[in-house]
C-alpha cells in the first residue's frame, strides 16, 4: 500500500535520513522503533509532505507522492498523529473532531464519523465542549487519534503514542490501536517502546542514526541483537 | 454634564471603528506573525481610492466602498503572496522594514498621483446630525458604529462556526497540526490577509465623511491601530474591540476637558498606565 525507497531527507541540507526504503501492506501494523534522535519523526513528516526529501520515492496506492502537498496527501488518506499531541488548545473537542475532518473527502461524513469516533472514545463524548488544553494528556492523545480517525484515514501514522502517558493509559492506546487493526486499518506506529510495540505490530524496522538497521517481522526483530544495539545507541 | 455625555458617545463611536481597525491586524498576526506597518497607509490608500471615485463618477464613498473593498483585498491578497510570504522565516525586523517599506511607496505613489494638500471626500450624510438631549451626533459616526460592530460580529461567527473561520484559528493555535489536518496553511495566510486589507477599506469608508485626508496620515492610523492591537492582546478578539472603545473614549474625553492638542496625546497616557499596570493589556486569556 506505502512504499519508500531510498529516502534521503534533512534539515538545511544536512541529511538526517539516508536510503531509507520502508513498506506497508494493506491492514498490517508496521512498527517504527529508534533511539531518540534516529530519524523516525523526520520520516513520518516525509510521508506528511511537511518535510520535503532531498532523493527518493514515495510510492501510495501504485501512485507517486513524493512531491505531493501536505494538503493533498491528507486527501489520500495518508494521516499523520503528530508526537506531542498538537490539540488546537483553545478549541473544544468537538471543533478538534470537526477539523479532523477538515479535508474535501471526509466533511461529507463527518456526522457519521464523529459517532463513530465517540463510541471509541466515550470519554470524550462526555467533555465534548471543553477546551482541549485543559485536557489531561492521556485525553489529549484520545482526542489526537479521535481526529485522525476523523479524516478517515487509510493509513494512520501514529508518532509516539505513549509518550509521557501513565502504563494504564498505554495499555488503552494500545488497546485501541489493536481495535482499529481488527477492523483493518493500515498502521505506522513510532514508538520508543520496544516491548509493547514488538507484542502489537506484525512487522518492524528499527532505525538507527537515519538508517534503517534492523527490519523484519517482530519476532525475528526481538531476537535480533543489533535492535538492542541500535536501542541503546552503541 | 452634557460635555461629558458628549464626549462618551463620540468615543464610543470612534472607539468602534478603532476596533475594527485593529481586527484586520489583530487577524493577519494570529496567523502569520506579520506586524503591517504599512496598515494605516492601506486605509489611505482606500480613501484616496474613494476620493478618485468621487471625482470621476461623483460616487458617494458609502456606494464606493462596494468597489474599494474587493480592489483593496485583491491588493491585500497580492502584496501578501508576492512581498510578505517570500520573506517567512526570515527575521521580524526585515519583515517589519518591508511593511515600512511598503508603507513609503504607498504615501509617496498616493503624493504623486494627487499632490500634497489635503482633500474632502465628501458624502450626502456628512452634515447630518442625530440630536438626543443634550447630545449631538453625527450620522456619519453612528454609522460607523453600527457597520463596525455589524462586521465585528460577523467575523466573530464566521471564525466560531464556519469551516473557514476553524482553519483561521487552527493555523493561529498550532500551524503544523493546521496542515496535518489538510488545511492549506499558505493559501489561510494570503486569504486572511486578504481580508484584513478589506477590512481597511470598509474602515476607510467609515471614516471619511467629514474627515479631511492627506497623504501622508497613514502612520497616525498605524500607530492608533497598533495601540489598540496590543491594548487587546494581539489576538484575542472580543479585548481588541473593547480596546478600540477605550482608545476612542480617551480620544474623545482628552479633547473635550483637555485641549484640541494636548488632548491627542491622552490615549498613549492612556495606553502606558494601562500596560504598566497590566502587561498582558485587556485580556483575560493568556494565550
Ligand atoms: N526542524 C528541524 N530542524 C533541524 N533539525 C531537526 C529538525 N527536526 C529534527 N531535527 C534533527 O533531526 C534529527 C532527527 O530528529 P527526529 O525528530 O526525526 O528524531 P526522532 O527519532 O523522532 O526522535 P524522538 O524519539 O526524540 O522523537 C535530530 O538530530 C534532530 O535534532
Ligand atoms: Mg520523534
């Protein structure tokens, strides 16, 4: 469904990501695991559109994006979960929800889908005209999946999704995450949590320094001592 | 007692254009960070536009606002995409000496096309006055207020609940998270700047029956604009209105019980007692 090949891309012409070539196939979780630092948020801003690669491909659905804009990409399908949240904090749930929902090919559906979107969450569904900001942060990565899933995403990619969340919390992330795969949904989890995203994800790729230095399926990436190595910055 | 009252409803009246002023900057800062120093030479720029409308086809500025508003936000429009947005990312400072930059060639373009004197624009409602008591009104003003408010409110709405005016705010809370939601940040930029510099021409409308207009005048509205910008927080909506009142009442009141002169300088008085005591000016919000 997602293919990148020979991604180069950096800030000020400094590469942070060289020649990496990841792929996603249709209903599958794909784990994206690295240190701090190694390249995983630069990546999934690539597959955004918000930072623009310096050589490489992205390939969607047989189509070539990697010049798409950020805008058209949405379009797609092609969600982004940014790390850190980004609630729009002075807006409530709900006006959170509907801008999820902002693009051409999801406003027609954004009644449906906000229904839908509340029953996952019924937390939310509670505090649907408090100010995002005032949200604790568990809420507030609720509220940030709840408007990915707004735009009716293909693919969802969930940039560190745990961070600085307390375990029961992670534990229902992660919880959702595996409800969301049942019913087929295409995911890119980032994640620093090696373990949990091991138990949740069908394949993984490791980065390390901008490369791509362990990949495969999760239980061979578990065994395979170059992960640890790659996870502990050796 | 009659002064007083006088002086309130003037205030209040002016206060209201002041307002809407400071709207159309207090918008294009919440989503672009750009401070417009050539503000108050746009406004002139509208009324010249209305006096060459005058003196062409002998149109009221009322009737001509109808043609100067889409012309000035075009313009708008233009200058945003062209000058303002090559220059994102870049320092403040260059960007604050190009809006001044721009503010020169404004004044000087105005200087050449109609010369230096100054000139009426003149209206069939300019020398109507609405007498309540002891008060004295002049319709051109109530107008004002009641358009000023009128466009407040709508804008008001149109950010609380329409699509376009949630991406507005979008771009202004968190910009990246504004474009992960697929909303076009640039095209947000250019369009509310747009409708900032159309803003200031129905601003310009407002103000000029009964106003003499030279060009060289866009500085003074720049830095009554800015005052009231930053009285009301920068972005915060319902404060820059109500700094627009305060910034008119103190006008109005400094000219009546001070002097013609010395009166014009009780707004800035004003205006530094108010951020010496509150910093973050007349909002209750501190964002
Ligand atoms: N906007 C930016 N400008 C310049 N350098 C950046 C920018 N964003 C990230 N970097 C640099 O690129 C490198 C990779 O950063 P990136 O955010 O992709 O790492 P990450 O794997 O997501 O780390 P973390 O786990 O901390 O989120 C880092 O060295 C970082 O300093
Ligand atoms: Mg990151």
């Amino acid at each position: 469904m997602l293919e990148v090949e020979g991604l180069v891309a950096g800030y000020g012409g400094t590469p942070m990501l060289r020649d990496v070539s990841v792929r996603l196939a249709a209903g599958e979780i794909v784990g994206l695991l690295g240190a701090n630092n190694a390249g995983k948020t630069t990546l999934i801003n690539c597959l955004s559109g918000i930072v623009q690669p310096m050589a490489g491909r992205i390939v969607f659905d047989g189509q070539d994006v990697t010049r798409a804009t950020a805008r058209e990409r949405v379009e797609l399908g092609i969600i982004q979960v940014p790390e850190g949240r980004l609630v729009f904090p002075e807006m409530s749930i709900r006006e959170n929800l509907l801008l999820g929902g902002f693009c051409d090919r999801a406003r027609p559906h954004r009644p449906a889908q906000m229904e839908k979107v509340l029953e996952l969450f019924p937390r939310l569904k509670e505090r649907l005209t408090q100010a995002a900001g005032t949200l604790s942060g568990g809420e507030q990565q609720m509220l940030a999946i709840g408007r990915g899933l707004m735009a009716e995403a293909r693919i969802l990619m969930l940039d560190e999704p745990s961070l600085g969340l307390s375990p029961l919390f992670v534990q229902y992330i992660f919880e959702i995450i595996d409800k969301l795969h049942k019913d087929g949904l295409t995911m890119l989890l980032v994640e620093q949590n090696l373990n949990l995203t091991l138990r949740h994800a069908q394949r993984c790729y490791v980065l390390e320094r901008g490369q791509i230095a362990v990949e495969g399926d999760a239980d061979i990436v578990k065994n395979d001592p170059r992960t640890r190595q790659a996870y502990l910055g050796l | 007692m009659s002064e007083f009252w006088q002086a309130l409803a003037q205030g209040v009246l002016i206060g209201s254009t002041y307002g809407l002023l400071a709207l159309g900057m207090g918008l294009v800062y919440g989503v672009s960070g750009i401070v417009n120093f050539a503000h108050g030479d746009f406004i002139s720029l509208a009324m010249f536009m209305s006096l060459a409308l005058f003196s062409a086809f002998a149109l009221d500025p009322y009737v001509s606002a109808l043609i100067t508003i889409p012309v000035m936000a075009l313009i708008g429009g233009l200058v945003y995409r062209y000058l303002l947005r090559p220059m994102a990312g870049h320092q403040f400072l260059m960007i604050v000496q190009l809006t001044l930059g721009l503010s020169l060639v404004i004044q000087n373009g105005i200087l050449m096309v109609f010369g230096g004197q100054p000139a009426r624009t003149p209206s069939i409602v300019e020398s109507k006055l609405i007498i309540l008591g002891d008060v004295v009104l002049r319709l051109p003003h109530l107008i004002a207020f009641v358009v000023a408010f009128a466009m407040a409110i709508g804008l008001y709405v149109m950010l609380r609940s329409t699509d376009f005016g949630r991406s507005i705010r979008a771009v202004h809370q968190n910009a990246r998270a504004a474009a992960l939601m697929g909303v076009d940040v640039g095209r947000v930029q250019v369009v509310t700047f747009a409708i900032g510099v159309g803003i200031l021409a129905v601003a310009a409308a407002l103000l000029l029956p009964g106003t003499p207009i030279t060009p060289t005048q866009g500085l003074q509205y720049t830095v009554i604009t800015l005052l009231v910008v930053v009285l009301g927080g920068m972005t915060n909506f319902v404060s820059i209105m109500l700094s627009g009142l305060v910034i008119g009442l103190s006008e109005a009141f400094g000219q009546i019980y001070v002097s013609d002169t010395l009166g014009r300088l009780v707004p800035y008085a004003i205006f530094v007692l108010i951020m010496l005591f509150r910093p973050q000016g007349l909002t209750w919000r501190t964002s």
